[in-house]
C-alpha cells in the first residue's frame, strides 16, 4: 500500500486516472490534507536531482510509492455522458507480491550498474596516468579493472549484508519495546507497515548516487597541475599571519586532505544514514552509526584486497594514507604526463612545508621518490637540486649513516648519469655528510665503495682511485687493483700505479688493504703480462706461511711487496731488527734512483716510518742550545714546538679473518 510522502500515513491510491492516462488527479492525504505523492507527475531528471540532494520525500516515493497502481475510472454509460463510476482494478495482494519481486530485480540491475560504475571511478583515480583511448590498454590493465570490479563487489555485499542484519536487529527491539507499551496498530507508523526486507538494499544503493556523482565530479576534475601565466593574485598578508588561519587554509591543501576518502566515506556515511532513517523510521540514534560502520567496512575491505602491483595499486583508497602518499599522489602524475617543472616545485613546495613543521621523514620520503622519478625521465637539474634538499633535511634532522639513509643517495647518485656535473655535487655533499654523521672522518666507507666502482665502470678511474682509497675496505682495495692493472695496460710502467695504491693504504694505517691491493695487483698483472715476472726466481719466494713475494722484473713491484711485509711486521721501537730493515729497504731502492727518490714520496716513506717504527723525521734545522735555555726560562716550550704530533701505531694484535 502507497504512503503519504509528508506524514506517511497509508492510503489506498496516489491518483485516478480519467479515460487517458495523461488525465489524472492527485489523491489527498486524508491525516495531513497535502497531495499524497506530487512525484508522480515529476520526470527521471527531477527525480535524481532530489535524490542526490537527499530530499526525504524522494526517497519515500521511489521506494514505497514506485510502481503502485492508480485507481482507474470511466463512464458508465454513453446515454449518460456526465456520470462515471469508479472501478478499483488494483488487486492489492496479488501486486504486493508481484512489486516485491520487482523490487529484487531493481537491485540486481541497480547493482550492476553502480558496481561497475564505482569500479570504474577507483580505477580512474589510482591510475591517472593511463590513456582514455581504450585501443591502447593492455592485458594487464584489463585484469587490474576486472580485479577492481570484484575488489567493489566483494565490498558491496559484505557492506549490504551487514546493515541488513543490524537493521534486522534494530528493528526487533522497536518491535519489542512497542508491544511491551501496547502500541496500538493505528499509532505505528505507515512506513513500518509497509516494510521489507529489499527496501534496506534499494535504499542504500539509493543513496550511493550521491557519493559516486561527486567522485565522479573529482575523477573528470584534477585541480593538480599548476597552469602557469596570467596576473598574480594579490592579497593581504596581514590575513595569514594568524597560526590559527594559517593552520585552517592548510588543512584544504592536497596532501592534508584526501578528498575522496572523504566522499567515499564519510559523505557516503552520512548519505546511508539518512536514507535508513527513511526506512527504518526509527531514532536517529541509530542511523548515526551506520558512519563509523561504513568508514570500518571500507577499511576492513581495502586492506583485505590491497594489490601489490605499482599499476594496480589498491582496490580502494586506504582510510588513513601517510602525508608523503597524499603529495606523491599529487607529484608523481606530473612527472608522468611531462610537466616536470611542475612536478618539482610542487615537490620543493610540500618538503619545505613539512622540513619546516618537523615532519622530516615525510619531507625525506617525498624529496627521495620526486628526485628519483625525476632522473628516471632525464632532468638531472631538477633531479639533483631535490638531492641537495634531501641532504639538507638530512643536515635538520641529524640523519645518521644507516643502510637506509645511505641507500637513498647511492640510488640517486646512479640515476644522475655522468654527463655534467651533476654527479659530482651529489656525491661531494653525500660524502660531506656522512663525514660528519658517519664513524669515519672521511666519509662513509660503503658509500665511497660504491661511488668508486660506479665510477671504475665509467672509465673515470682518476676519480675512482681517491674513493678506492677513502674506502679502506678489502673489497675496494680488490677493485682499485683490477683498475690500476688496466690503466697501466693504456701506457706507463705497472710500479708507479702500485705505488699509488700501496703508499696511501699504509699511510692510513690500513695494512690489510695494503697487502690485498699489492697480491691482487701483482696476479693480475702477470695474467695479464706474463713477461714481467723475473726470469732470476719464476717461482714465488715464500716468506710466511701465508705470504710470498713474486719476483719482477720491475724494482717498485718488489718494493711495494717487500714494504708491506715489513710493516706487518712492524712493532715501533721495540724491534730493532725490523727497523733497521725498513730503513735498508729504502736506502736500497732509493739509491737507485727513480719514482722513490723523489721528494714527494720521501716525505710519505718517512711518514710511514714514524708511524709504524717511530723513526723520528730528520731535523729541519740545528738545535740552538741558547735558544731553548732562553725560551725555557721564559716559561715558553723548546724550539719547534708548533710541529704537528707524530702518529704511532700500536702493535698488531692476531687479526681476525675476513673482517676489515
């Protein structure tokens, strides 16, 4: 039976139709005395404008007065034109059933439509970046729509089914509590008269329309991009020097809010809500939970659904997205439609906001995924100045040297590319950096290994040798090696580039390294030119049990082999012996001349010497015996004492293998 959409008081008809059925008139609400159903002369268009706007009386007419019968009458009799009788033609029971079943097959058709209607709105918006020409999607991309699809279906039913059994439940305690005040029948209600259980779905489908019109509206409008020209816009700043305004126009910006979570679910709630509150006719105590119920529904169903796949991405927008997804969501796209101008200021724009508020690992997750997505397109200046930015928000926050952190930096420092110098300011800040927040005073040792071997396989081995160096590491000193071994192949004697590897590594107090470099240096090197081994001694001269010496035909190759076995040996003072073999080796291979007598490696060689056998260097100049007396008494130290401190190793405990 129709209702009243004003008081919903049952009646019998909405209308009667005369002879035509353009000829008719509207039944009055015998309780409240206003046009029972004025819909019914109202066409689709009108009909959804209301229902999106959540017009109460829509919603009353579509769902219980839709499709009821009019009560028809025509004349009696044509010798009495001006009288006619009434003929009630509606056969109330038999269309009750047949309306019901009706009703079931308007879901069904309303589910399917608005299934692949939402299926499609989420898949536009997780994937703007894909082309509107359908002949250019691939595979791939059909599936992740179709997984959507069954993504939305699973959500609806799961959703459908829940709300229809907590209004089941609502509805037997209303039922409850009115028989134990002994409602009379006249005092319930039309609407609970005339409930089913298929309104509760028709209802929220329904209401649905509402949150998928203004998805809909976000999908086709992308307010991202920034479009450039035109006069600036002028304003008064004294207006946001306020916090609080501040603050309140902040929360609008694109990474505060996600709009369509908000329209999918709390909009969506609320739309629910009201349309329940039509059917149920109950308090509206208990249609204000169906809000949080929807927002926990959607959440469950997202995180139980979500895609790993980058092109899938989720099933739905997660409830709660990190700051970073909100502005790389609105970064990211720019960078694939070709606008990276834009993509970068918007970048620059969101990590100075959040450097600024604290949130630096925010700013970091945002600077580190633009940059790299910008070098990936080939804008290395943008690329590299979102880098720098990076390593400043490292600088506020006191970033430590960690896998992570450094991870970051050895991934842009490849994407950078050797062309310009783009590089080479990346990897001089990064190696700032973990200087001054790393363990080693000259940078980190695995972010200089890595540096050096991309640089090695560049063909920059003059670059290359100094991170070599820097590193310490055995693996490094493996590779600078192999290096060395192939740029002496291109010209110049193989004894001048090991002494390039062996001198600064002993230099550093670095032994292991050392030893790895030379024995690596030299198997290479006779693999490579086996003419240079000495015909005197072709077969190594063992000199511990795990160390041998290659005899050459080149004198700085036995000098380099010969210097790091001394030094390995070495105990400062406290062995004479070792000492005095230091100082013959270097007399024997200076006397003779060549790379070793000049002056700038003497000054290393006697570095070495104070360092591992604490030779004293030579005197500068005569001690003058006045003088120090003079500057004794006048409470001053001897002569010389602004030269630097010598450094002195302690004796080598039994090292641990494999470690570095």
């Amino acid at each position: 039976m129709p209702i009243c959409i004003t008081c919903t008081h049952p009646i019998s008809h909405l209308y009667t139709v005369y002879e035509s059925a353009y000829n008719l008139r509207l039944e009055q609400c015998s309780k409240c005395l206003k046009f029972a159903d004025p819909y019914v002369e109202h066409d689709s268009l009108t009909l959804l404008l209301d229902l999106i706007l959540l017009k109460r009386e829509v919603y009353r007419h579509l769902i219980y007065n839709r499709g009821t019968e009019p009560r028809k009458a025509f004349r009696k009799s044509k010798s009495n034109p001006g009288e006619s009788e009434v003929e009630d033609q509606s056969l109330a029971a038999r269309n009750n059933q047949r309306r019901d079943k009706d009703r079931w097959w308007l879901i069904l058709k309303l589910a399917c439509g608005l299934i692949i209607v939402d299926a499609f709105i989420r898949w536009a918006q997780l994937n703007p970046q894909i082309s509107a020409d359908v002949s250019r999607w691939t595979v791939e991309t059909n599936i992740v729509f179709l997984r959507i699809i069954v993504g939305c279906l699973i959500e609806t039913v799961a959703f459908h089914g829940g709300v229809m059994f907590a209004s089941y439940f609502v509805l037997m305690l209303s039922d409850y509590f009115r028989s134990r005040r002994r409602t009379l029948p006249s005092e319930i209600s039309g609407v609970r008269q005339q409930f089913k259980l298929s309104l509760i779905p028709l209802t929220i489908f329904y209401s649905s329309l509402t949150k998928l019109f203004l998805l809909f509206l976000l999908t086709i409008w992308r307010p991202s991009a920034s479009t450039p020209g035109g006069s600036p816009y002028s304003w008064d700043p004294s207006y946001y020097r306020s916090t609080f305004v501040t603050r309140a126009l902040e929360i609008w910006d694109e990474d505060k809010l996600d709009r369509e979570w908000v329209i999918r679910n709390v909009l969506g709630g609320m739309a629910t809500g009201f349309g329940l509150r039509v059917v149920l006719d109950c308090h509206p105590v208990f249609t204000t939970v169906w809000d949080p119920w929807y927002h926990q529904e959607h959440t469950a169903t997202s995180n139980a659904y979500e895609h790993p796949s980058p092109l899938t991405l989720t099933l739905t927008m997660p409830a709660v997205s990190s700051p970073s997804s909100r502005a790389l969501n609105a970064i990211l796209p720019l960078v694939a439609s070709g606008q990276p101008y834009e993509a970068h200021q918007k970048a620059r724009t969101f990590a100075s906001r959040y450097n600024k508020s604290g949130q630096y690992d925010t700013a970091i997750d945002v600077l580190f995924q633009s940059a790299r997505e910008l070098l990936k397109v080939g804008q290395q200046g943008s690329g590299t100045d979102l880098t720098l930015f990076l390593l400043d928000v490292y600088e506020s926050k006191g970033e430590v040297v960690n896998d992570e952190s450094r991870g970051r930096l050895t991934q842009l420092i490849a994407l950078t590319g050797s062309s310009g110098s783009w590089r080479k300011t990346i990897i001089d800040r990064s190696i700032a950096w973990s200087a001054k927040h790393g363990d080693c005073p000259a940078g980190d040792q695995d972010m200089h290994h890595y540096i050096g071997e991309l640089l090695y396989k560049d063909g920059a081995f003059n670059i290359a040798e100094s991170h070599f160096l820097a590193s310490g590491k055995r693996d490094s000193a493996r590779l600078l090696a192999d290096m060395m071994v192939e740029w002496s192949a291109a010209g110049g004697a193989p004894g001048i580039f090991a002494l390039r590897g062996t001198l600064p590594y002993l230099q550093n107090g670095n032994i292991l390294a050392a030893r790895t470099f030379i024995f690596q240096f030299i198997s290479q090197l006779i693999s490579s030119r086996p003419n240079i081994r000495s015909p005197l001694q072709t077969s190594p001269l063992p000199v511990t049990p795990t160390s041998e010496i290659t005899h050459t035909k080149e004198p700085l190759l036995n000098f380099c082999q010969l210097a790091v076995l001394t030094c390995q040996r070495a105990n400062r003072d406290k062995n004479q012996a070792i000492r005095e073999s230091w100082v013959r080796l270097c007399g024997t291979y200076q006397s003779k001349g060549g790379a070793l007598a000049t002056k700038e490696v003497r000054a290393v060689l006697q570095e070495i010497a104070t360092l591992y056998f604490a030779i004293p260097p030579p005197r500068t100049q005569p001690d003058n015996p006045f003088g120090a007396m003079l500057s004794t008494m006048m409470g001053g130290g001897p002569p010389g004492g602004g030269a630097p401190t010598r450094r002195l190793l302690s004796p080598a405990g039994p090292s641990t293998p494999g470690l570095d």
